[in-house]
C-alpha cells in the first residue's frame, strides 16, 4: 500500500512546544505544499506519511512516547487528506 498525507491534531497535557519540536524532527511536518502554496496548521497539528490512519496515529504515539513517556495524549484524530481541499489564514 502506497503512503498517503494524513492530518493530525492532538490534544496533550504538557511539554507542548517539546513534542511539537520534536515531532518535526522525526518525520512530521506543519507545512503542506499544494498548488504552489505551502500552508500552515495550528500549534497542535501535524502532518505525516502513512499507509493508514492507524499507522499515522501510531508513528505519532511513538514519537510521543520516545521524548518523555509521562506525556499524557488526551485527544489525537487523523484524516487522510487525499486530494481534499487546503486553506489556511497562514503561510509557511
């Protein structure tokens, strides 16, 4: 099965800036280019590649857990964007 985008936002308790760095640094973006524009999302979504929603929602799980193990994820949702339609009030 071929990767596809997938958008996640997340609700967490602590250390948000931490997990935001750090989830960029491993395989997660706050930008996506579509028709020669490169939008932004709010502090607390991400994109990333996966095979599915699971396998996204579990990249992000990991990563989570591999900086501090005390965060706690209270909220996490992931769509598949496939071709749908991007705005946003910001610019990368």
């Amino acid at each position: 099965m071929a990767s596809e985008w997938y958008v996640l936002t997340y609700d967490i308790d602590k250390r948000h800036s931490d997990v935001k760095s750090h989830l960029l640094r491993n395989g997660f973006s706050a930008c996506m280019n579509k028709s020669g524009k490169s939008y932004k999302v709010p502090n607390t979504t991400v994109f990333t590649q996966a095979t599915s929603t699971r396998e996204a929602m579990s990249k992000f799980y990991k990563e989570v857990s591999a900086l501090d193990r005390t965060v706690k994820v209270m909220k996490l949702f992931a769509c598949i964007l496939n071709g749908q339609e991007l705005d946003s009030d910001e610019l990368c």
